[in-house]
C-alpha cells in the first residue's frame, strides 16, 4: 500500500471515528456482557433507554420508553436547544397511541376490533410514491407496544411553545441526557417555520417562574400567582358556604387541588383552577346527576356564573370572572363504591366504609376541606405513583374509568346554560326575525310564542299590540321574562308566560288548545332560534303537536340554523346545537304537517351578531283555509336561497 493510500484510509477512519462520537442516535443498546467494565472510581454511565415519540403536533406530544420492570422512576424531558422547558416522568400505563387507544378514537382498556378503522396517525396509510412500495405493517390493534420489559409512556401539551421556536431550533425529548427517536424527524424536531418570538424571550419567562400549564399554556405558576390563590380560594369559601346553607353539603378539595395540598403542601404549578367536590347522598349516578344540575341553577340564582359540563360545574364570580373553581359530584353507589362521573386514573377501590369524612387544612390564600383519608383518594384518582409530578398528565389520555351512569345527559346541560345565559342576558328590542314577522299582513292577533328564552321577542310583539303567550322550560328564562314585560309594558298587559318543556307532549298540548280555545281568530306558532337547541327526538314531539293543534288559518313562522352553519364559528359556542337541512324540514312542514309555504329563505344577513354572521333557515307557513286552493297559495309563495 503507498502512502497516498494510507492516507486517505487513515483520514477516512478518521472521518468514520468522529461521525460516530458526534451521532447520540444510540439509545438502545445494552451492555454486553463481555465487553469491559467502567474503571474503578470512575462515574457509571447512565445506560440507554429504549423509547419513542410517537407523536408530535402542534399541541401534544406523546412517547413511551421500555425499561426492566421494577426500573427506578425515569425523568422525561422536553428541550429547546439547550433550554429546558419542561419534565414529566414516564408512567405505567397504555401506549396512548395505540389502535385503540383514545388518540385514534378507542377506549383503552377495550377489546380489540376485529377490523380495527384507519386513522390519520403513526400508522396511517401514507400515499406511496414509488410503484415497489408497500404501506406499513399495521401494529397491534390494542395499546399493547411489544416489549418483554415495562413500558412506560409520557405526553407534554406545547400549543404554546411555537411562537417562541425558530426554524433552526432543534427540538429534542431526552432521557438520561440522550434524545428518543421523534417518529417521521428523526432525533430532533425543527418547527416548520419561525416565530414572531425570540427564545430569550422564553427564558425570561420561564426564569420568572412561568411554567407550561397542563393544557400547554405559558403561565405564572400556580405556586407564584398570589392574586389568582386569592381569588378562587374567596370564590370556594362563598361556593361553600351556599352549599352547606341551601343543601347541607361541605364540598372539599378533589384532583388537581387535592395532589397539591397532599404532595407539595399548596398549589400545582401547572394546574390551571381550583378543583373541590362534595358526597352526594344520592345513591345512583342519575339521581347524583340531576342533582348537580339542581345545584347549578340554585346557584345562579344565588348570582353565580355557571357553565354545566358533563361531569361537573365551572362556578364564577361575576365580579372576578378570569378566576373559576370546578364542583364535582361524587357519590356511594348501591355496591358501596365511591364513585366519580369525572373520572379516576387509578386502578384502586374505594368504598363508602372508608370514607372518613374531612378536616380543615390551612393552604395558600385562606383554608379549606381535604378527605381525612386524603392519600387514598388521591391514590384512587391518580394511580400508585401519585407522589412524582407529571405535567404532561393528561385526563383524555391516562383516565382508567369513570362513573358515566353519572353524568349529565344533553338536556341537563342545556337547562343550565338557558338559565345561565338568561340571568345574564338583556335585549331592548326585537329580534330581526320580529321585525319581518311582524311586518307581514297575514300575522294574526295571537301569537304563541315556543322556546321564549327571556321574553325578548314576546314583549316586542306585545308591545306592537299583539296579545302574546311565551313558554320556555327555563324557569330562570320565564321569571326574567316576566319581569321584563312587567317593565316594558303596563303591568305585563298583553303578554304571560308558562314554564313548560316542550318534550312534555301532553302538557304543551293542554297550554295550546287552552290558549287557542280562548281566541276567536288564527293564531301564530312562533319559534325563534329553538329548533337547533334541542334534539331531534323533542322536535318531531313538538312537531306533531302542533301539527294536531293548528287550525285552518292558523300561521306557523321559525328561524333556525341550518346545516350549512355548522362549520362556522360561534360567539356563544358552549351549548347544544343541532344542525339540520333547510329544504329537508320545509317538505316536512308542507307533506307531513299540512302546512303551506309563504315564504322560505335561506342565508347569512339575517341576523349578525357581534363578529357572527349564521346561516339561518327562515319560514312563513300557513295551515290551508278556504282561501287556499287544494293546499296551495293562489300564486305561490316566497322562496330564497333555497336549493
């Protein structure tokens, strides 16, 4: 060999040599057993975990790594560059990105599909380039990830994150040091593009003590945030007081509040509200549910905000309304169970026997109620290894189970919210929908008014003379209606109200024929904005009652959402909405229901609202009368917009 050759295989060795002391790609390689020891006296070398990041987006990121069962806890850690900005530790459970598993629309825990559906992930089918190319193996149809060790998973939420990233940020999720694989990157992420922040910026921040929320966001942590412990520390003493004096219950801290004050003696840093609860002492899940629901309408009396959700209540002070605490139900069922419509992410028992009622602890900004057995509902609620921190904790994902016979149907909801929205809602004049209706010839001197809310357009058309009779099953609604004709007519001359769920078939039924029976004219079936705020099944009741009570003459007039709205976005988008076909409820009207069209349109410009703009369904209809010929307007009627 001559020396050019030499040196060229010397300087390509070389090269090789620093190509693999600079490449940290090796994660998973055990030791073998008859390769040297450490020096003695030297530092042992933290050995390679095997793991993997399954999936990174926008706004979760979620991985698992596989370790020998009974591994001391593993330290997850997601880095920006050089920068830190957070850490969680790897848990027992299911790989989250399974087949099955909640990512891609399973349940974990359930069995497997027979023919598992495709989903837009890890494993989805990737459009093939190439003529030789095949779609990847499917995986497992559970949350199983084949490995003879114990897998562990982990998640981070980062929505907040991109604003500070530039496009040569190197995104890395590290353990012992060491990144894991980032599926379709590699061993670091770069964003997409930069943005409008620098990094410094967040190290600032998070200098300052500003810390990645639960749900991804950058916030002045819990621990650090005087002002919020404040706030929701007087909004619980005055939720608890309410409770114990109108339903004897003492509601104590549950979740998140709850691992704080047994873990870390106050505050999470991450957490984002204040979380308490009471014992029920109903006996099964639905009667626990509609008295949650009691409990949220008693307390917007009281002058609370409420919003309703499934499985518990978000309370605010109108006069601190960024503050909120969450009340949940909890309730003994009929085999002695402590149960949680919310949900636990344990896998442990508790029952009625062991709850030993609570105790007064103090905590940041005041005091409050913990369970004397705190340690083990903590350990129910969030699994054996409650005592590490996990800021990427994430209830959709490590949630094990949860009491759904409890939680509150779509109805409970809506109730909630109407009674809600009403207390706080205050209209001066008609709607837009009023101001066409009532300019037309052929609206009668009657109008009933279905799914009246507060009364807005009822004493509009009072006012225009009309004798009106509004029903909504919100008694919140009726009351503030009541209240407001007596304020905007002569002692609500003109104008009543019954409270009234229209579902109730025979009750609607009895109220209409009483008010129609009383009328020497027509009347008008009016119904604003109602139709795509309940379900299907209470339409077709409401529907077909009307349908027996309308008399030849009488008018039927609705506006409503349609099924072209539904991607549009809301400025009231916290309550039910059903979204239906416009041409589809017209042939209903006139081939099921006997009514004649006057005129029907469909499109925006009907009625703005703030930054909104819906698509609306309008409709005029008449029940045939002698004037009609065969069922139809001598001419015809208006149609707009209709396809």
């Amino acid at each position: 060999m001559n020396a050019r050759v030499r040196g060229l295989a010397g300087a390509a060795g070389r090269r090789i040599g620093d190509s693999i002391r600079r490449t940290p790609e090796v994660v998973t390689a055990p030791v073998h057993p008859t390769q040297p020891t450490q020096p003695t006296g030297s530092r042992p070398r933290a050995r390679p975990v095997v793991g993997v990041v399954e999936q990174f987006s926008k706004r979760l990121v979620v991985g698992w790594v596989s370790v020998p069962k009974g591994s001391p806890p593993l330290r997850v850690t997601l880095q920006l560059g050089s920068l830190k900005v957070a850490s969680t530790y790897a848990t027992v459970s299911p790989s989250m990105s399974g087949s099955l598993s909640v990512l891609r629309g399973g349940i974990p825990g359930a069995e497997p599909r027979a023919r598992p559906r495709r989903y837009a992930s890890a494993n989805a089918k990737v459009p093939l380039v190439h003529g030789w190319q095949h779609p990847n193996v499917r995986g497992p149809r559970d949350d199983r990830r084949n490995s003879r060790r114990e897998i562990r998973t982990f998640s981070f939420r980062v929505h907040s994150l991109w604003p500070y990233l530039k496009r040569k940020t190197r995104v890395t999720v590290r353990v012992n040091g060491s990144p894991l694989p980032i599926y379709g990157h590699g061993m670091f992420l770069r964003p997409p593009r930069s943005g409008e922040h620098a990094l410094a910026d967040l190290r600032a921040k998070l200098k300052d003590g500003y810390v990645l929320s639960q749900y991804g966001g950058l916030q002045l942590s819990k621990k650090l945030d005087v002002t919020w412990q404040k706030q929701v520390m007087s909004l619980y003493q005055q939720t608890r007081a309410f409770l114990a004096e109108e339903f004897g219950y003492e509601p104590f801290f549950i979740y998140g509040t709850l691992l704080g004050a047994v873990r870390e003696r106050g505050y999470i840093g991450h957490d984002i509200d204040f979380d308490a609860a009471y014992l029920s002492r109903m006996r099964s899940g639905p009667e626990a549910a509609a008295e949650l629901q009691q409990i949220g309408h008693a307390l917007i009396r009281q002058g609370f905000m409420v919003e309703c959700m499934r499985s518990c209540l978000h309370i605010f002070d109108p006069a601190e309304p960024k503050a909120r605490i969450d009340l949940f139900h909890t309730y003994v069922d009929s085999e002695d169970r402590l149960r949680f419509p919310f949900g636990i992410a344990g896998t442990s028992t508790v029952l009625g026997a062991d709850w030993k009622g609570t105790q007064e602890i103090d905590f940041p900004g005041g005091s409050g109620l913990v369970p004397v057995n705190a340690e083990q509902i903590v350990e129910h609620l969030y699994g054996d290894d409650w005592s590490r921190p996990k800021p990427g904790f994430n209830w959709n994902l490590d949630r094990t189970s949860n009491a759904e016979e409890g939680t509150l149907s779509v109805e409970q909801r809506s109730s909630v919210y109407w009674a809600d929205f009403y207390a706080r809602m205050e209209y001066t004049e008609g709607s837009t929908f009023f101001e066409f209706v009532n300019s037309r010839p052929e609206v009668p001197q009657l109008v009933l008014d279905i799914g009246c809310g507060d009364g807005r357009d009822s004493c509009a058309f009072a006012a225009a003379g009309r004798t009106v009779v509004g029903f909504d099953r919100s008694e919140v609604g009726i009351e503030h209606a009541r209240l407001q004709a007596a304020a905007k007519t002569e002692s609500g001359d003109g104008v009543s109200f019954e409270v009234c769920d229209v579902g109730d078939a025979d009750r609607l039924s009895r109220l209409l024929a009483a008010q129609l029976a009383e009328s020497d004219g027509p009347a008008m079936f009016y119904l604003r904005f109602f139709l795509h705020s309940i379900p299907e099944d209470v339409q077709h009741t409401l529907m077909h009652v009307i349908c027996d009570q309308a008399r030849p003459g009488d008018v039927f007039a609705a506006e409503f959402r349609t099924d072209k709205d539904e991607g549009k976005s809301k400025a009231h988008g916290k309550h039910y909405r059903r979204f239906q076909n416009a041409a589809e409820f017209s042939r209903c009207l006139v081939d099921d229901h006997g009514f004649t069209v006057l005129h029907e349109e469909e499109g925006t410009g009907l009625s703005p609202y703030k930054d909104e703009d819906p698509v609306l369904y309008r409709v005029i209809a008449c029940r045939p009368s002698p004037e009609l010929d065969g069922g139809r307007l001598q001419g015809g009627g208006d149609r707009v917009g209709l396809a």
